[in-house]
C-alpha cells in the first residue's frame, strides 16, 4: 500500500483517479463555534495506549517577501497587551531551527508547511527580482509544502510556475547572475483550474510519511481570487469553490487509505476586539469566511492550516461530523504556528492535535520586560538569533538592491498611515490618489482612484533603513507603499457610470462581494449612507464643489488592476479611450514624494451618515 501511496503522491495518476470522483456537497447545518476559544488542544478519544506516530507540523502563511524584519507600525506583533519586535527571514529560520530540534528531541518528525501568499506584494528586496530572492529563502529555510494564495498570481500563471519549475525570468534573465532552479517545496493548486484541461495548473495533493503513516495535504487559494488579481494574468483559469474541492481530494486520499488530512487554505478568519489585546494563540470572539469553509469539510481533515487576513489564531470548530483545528500566524514571518499531533496506526486518523503561536522575536531585551531602541526610535535587532545561512541569501538580494533602495526620492512632513477614517478615507489613500491624479494631468485626468488593498505599508517619517534623515523617503520605502507595478490608466467615465463605480464599493451591488472604500483624489466629494438602499448609497456627489453631471463625460485615473474590473469593479472596466502613462504606479507616487514635501492627506473628502 504504502507504494501505491508514493505513487499517488505524483499529479498524474492523482488527476486521472480523480477525474471519475463525483463532487461531495457541502454538509448541512453544523453547529456555530461558541463566542470564546482558547489556544487549542483536541483529542480524538482514541484508547489510552495505541500505537501511535508522533509528529509535528510548523506552519505559516502571508510571508509576502518580507526579507527583511518590518519596519515602522508593523516591526511588532501586538498581543495580550505587549508589543514584540518580530520577523526577518534570519530569525524565522532560526526560529523553525529551534522548533525542529524540540520535536525531535520528543521524538517527533517536522514537516514545515504553509498557506500561501509567500510571494507578491513584496518589498523591493524581493520584488525586484520577480520574488527569486524569496523562494530560494524559503528553500532554505526548509518550507515543504504550501498552498498557493492570491498573489501567488500577481504577475500571472506562467509566472507561478516558473517560480515552482525554475528557469530565467523571460524578460529579465537571471539578474543576479546565477541559475534560478524554482522551489524545492511543492506549490498545490488543487482549485486553480485550467480551463482548457479541466484540470489543475499545479499538483492538487501531496503525500508525507510520519513513521511510515501516510498524511495527505490538500491546498487551496480562496474561490475568490478572480476578484482580487489583475485579470490579465488569470484569463486561462478559474478557481472552483473551497469546499467542493477540498472534499473531492479529500474523499481520493480517503479512497487510498490517507485518514489523516491537512487542508493549506488561502481564506481565513480573524479574532474580535478586546481588552487586553488577543493573544497569539487565542481565538476570542472568531469570525470569517473559514467558519463556514471548515463546517463543511470531511471529518478526515483534522487540520486547517488558513491564511488570507493576515491575523493569527488558533481554533477548534466543528467540520461536518466533528472537529477541526484551524490557525493562522499573521503575516510577514513574524509568528510561526507550532502544531504537535498524533496519529493512530492503527486506523491512520488523527488522535490529537494541539497548536499554538510562537513569535520570531528579532530585539534585544532591555531586562524590564521591554525592547531596546536607537536614537531615532527604532527597535534594535538581536545579532544572536540571525541564522547565518539565511542572512548570506538575504544580503546578496539586499547589496545588488541598495543602490536602488536606498535612493531618496522626496519626503514627507510627518507619519502617513492607512488608518480609516469611519467613511473609510485614509490619510495615505489620498495622497496617492493625488499622485496619480498629477501623474496624468497631460491626459487631461480629473479625477483618481485607488483601491485600498493595493496600499501594502505606512510611511513612518523616522524609518531609516538607508541612514536617510527623518522625513526621508527611499525608493525602497515607496515600493514598500505600492508594490505591485501596475500600469496608470485613464480613461472616460461618465457621471452616472462614475457614481455607479463608487456605489459598487457596498457588498452586494452588482456582484461585490466585500465593502471596499476606493480613495479618491482632491476635489472629489461625496457622502454615502449606510442604511440606503445598495446602489442608491452614494449623495452629495461633486467635483471641486460642482455636482457630478450623470450625462457629462469625466476622465479618470486608477490602475490598470481596477480599470480591469479587479476588486469587484466592473463598472470601472466599462469606461472608453484608455490611454496609459509611461512607467508604473510607483513611479507616479515617486514623482508626487519629489515635487515637494508631501503631508497627511485631510480625510475630507468622503463622508458617511447613517
């Protein structure tokens, strides 16, 4: 059996056995999870002393590139009250190191795994070399197996499996000047369908063996995905529902004797407020899209591995029949998810599962139960936990990337950050809205528009990574705000299809599937109701204080993402007479940061009623 499992483990016979399987459907009426979860411990009621194989999973998910330990609001991790500098890719490896060799010394065998958007989105250090710099990281610091996520397609299929396959660049070659040989991990795709074959563009499945038990991994983005990429890069594929999928996989490896079972899932959850912070390991008041995910998965997978909203947790709620654990660690390298479980072999299921959150601290300890700072207040860093291995990958991606990080290009008079105000403006939104509306003056531009999931940092105006003075900006730091280099483009709208854009920001309108407030540039004004009616939200609707005409023709600049219809927004990929501006959205927000020194934007722009 156990060669027939090794030879299910390769895609094609899998593809092929899977192609008869009907689809199972989602499992009615699970019971909703209780208002309180702590860090969690599931036991699944086998007989005190089976024969069991202990093993242990360490996960992680939403690495994003994060190279280097971040930097500004987001170099700590805010938990049960405290704030503890964390990530970098030196200390996440050291971190996994220590973690491996306390479950070997208890006799457990690690299988490191994760949950997808490892690449995209990235800071410069990665980014500028089509995210080659991360997945050699993750090689090396020994990842396995992981799901894909969301951006994993941010410059399109092809160039998903070139990072998995190996190979130059097509455009760029290999800029650092050696092979790039793809990731030694497996990236599983089981719901990004080819819509030629009808079958996955990756592997769907993979198969580990713990002391000679089989355990099957099923990996998914969320269903979602078409919504939130750039359409251009996903025209050949579409992504099958996260539940229907999961169970189809899941019910193979069933079928070929693999009970015990992971699902890598790109779609999450996230804790409720309270006082003091959540913890790391808490799951306090959970909601989300997962809950309804895990109420109808097979009881076979015992483990979800999620992603997708950046927070962490760990939780126990109810799949079809029974009980799942599901996590998250965050984002950026900063939490690693230590997760101890057996298997009885005799059955080949779980027996139990614990899991909890361990951060990768980066500081130095200043013996009072706080973390030491330099002059300018940024948080050392601890040269005793930098995993020397992973810091020669990372210093050669960072020394052929300095010249160009580390140019300053304009400066700001103080913080911009992306907190909303209650109508969902943010300071930063604006002005990168006003930069693209600069930007594209010569094309006659009225007005600009910005999606908020594309603004990835804040601007602290003490972040000095290249020494520069306090209100410095870097190119670096810029690209770190609009990482994604995405074309400007304006293009014709009329009023009444301009409102409709912005009445779309509501879920439910026209196919929108969660509440995005776009930014929007100076002299644009509105108000939007909350308890109107969908499509009939938007009020007060003026440019430089003169009401927006239904009939009258306006032109208006977003990125090429948008104008798409990325996001949810159709409407916007209605317009007429695209023209698009030389260069990228960043050099638009470069271009505005070197005029002059650029302040907060006044977040006067929308404003909301009940």
């Amino acid at each position: 059996m156990k060669r027939v499992l090794r030879h299910l483990a390769a895609p094609a016979l899998a593809l092929a056995v899977v192609a008869a399987l009907p689809i199972a459907r989602q499992a009615p009426g699970a019971a909703a999870p209780p208002a309180e979860f702590k860090p969690v411990s599931v036991s699944y009621g086998f007989p005190q002393g089976s024969k069991v194989a202990k093993g242990q999973f360490l996960s992680y998910n939403d690495f994003h590139g994060a190279i280097d330990p971040p930097s500004g609001s987001g170099a700590v991790v805010n938990a049960s009250g405290t704030s503890t500098p964390a990530g970098g890719v030196e200390y996440l490896a050291t971190y996994l190191k220590k973690l491996r060799a306390e479950a070997k010394a208890e006799g457990r065998q690690t299988l490191t795994v994760g949950a997808g958007d490892l690449v995209g989105a990235s800071p410069l250090v990665s980014a500028a070399f089509h995210d080659e710099p991360t997945i050699e990281l993750m090689n090396q610091v020994g990842l396995q197996v992981s799901s894909v996520g969301n951006h994993e397609f941010d410059e399109g299929v092809d160039e998903l499996i070139r990072l998995q396959r190996g190979g130059c660049h097509p455009t760029d070659g290999c800029q650092d000047g050696d092979p790039f040989y793809g990731a030694k991990f497996t990236y599983l795709a089981a719901n990004t369908i080819n819509n030629k074959t009808g079958l996955p563009i990756l592997p769907p499945i993979e198969i580990k063996f713990i002391d000679g038990v089989p355990v099957g991994f099923i990996g998914l983005t969320l269903e979602g995905t078409a919504g939130i990429v750039n359409p251009a890069g996903i025209k050949n594929v579409h992504f099958a529902p996260e539940i229907e999928t999961a169970n189809k996989w899941s019910n193979l490896l069933k079928l070929f004797g693999v009970k015990a079972q992971v699902l890598l899932l790109h779609q999450g959850g996230q804790q409720g407020s309270a006082t003091p912070t959540p913890g790391v390991s808490d799951c306090t008041n959970f909601s989300g899209p997962v809950i309804d995910i895990v109420k109808g998965l097979n009881p076979e997978i015992g483990l979800v591995v999620s992603g997708h909203t950046h927070r962490f947790y760990s939780c126990s709620l109810p799949n079809s029949t029974g009980t799942s654990v599901v996590t998250s660690a965050g984002t950026n390298g900063q939490l690693i998810t230590d997760i101890d479980y057996s298997i009885d072999k005799r059955s080949g299921k779980f027996a139990e599962i614990t899991a909890h959150n361990v951060i990768v601290e980066n500081g130095v300890s200043d013996g009072a139960g706080g973390w030491k700072k330099d002059a300018a207040g940024v948080y050392l860093k601890n040269p005793d936990t930098v995993d020397a291995g992973a810091k020669k990958i990372a210093d050669k991606y960072r020394t052929a990337v300095a010249p160009i990080a580390n140019k300053i290009v304009g400066s700001i008079t103080a913080d911009i950050t992306r907190t909303a105000t209650a109508a969902g403006e943010t300071p930063l939104g604006d002005v990168i809205a006003d930069g693209q509306l600069a930007y594209t003056k010569s094309s006659n531009a009225q007005i600009a528009l910005m999606n908020p999931g594309g603004i990835r940092a804040d601007f602290d105006a003490e972040a000095s990574a290249g020494g520069e003075a306090v209100g410095q900006i870097t190119y670096g730091e810029a690209f770190t705000v609009q990482p994604f280099n995405n074309l400007v483009v304006t293009q014709t709208l009329t009023g009444a299809q301009l409102k409709d854009a912005l009445e779309q920001q509501f879920t439910g309108y026209k196919g929108q599937t969660t509440t995005k407030m776009l930014q929007v540039s100076a002299g644009l004004t509105y108000t939007w109701s909350a308890s109107a009616a969908l499509g009939s939200k938007i009020t007060e609707l003026k440019l430089n204080g003169v009401a927006i005409d239904p009939a009258t023709n306006y032109q208006v600049t977003t990125n090429d993402f948008l104008a798409n219809g990325g996001d949810g927004f159709t409407v916007l990929a209605t317009g007429t007479g695209r023209t698009t501006a030389p260069g990228f959205d960043i050099d638009a927000l470069v271009a505005y940061l070197g005029a002059a020194p650029v302040a907060p934007g006044d977040t006067k722009r929308i404003s909301t009623i009940a």
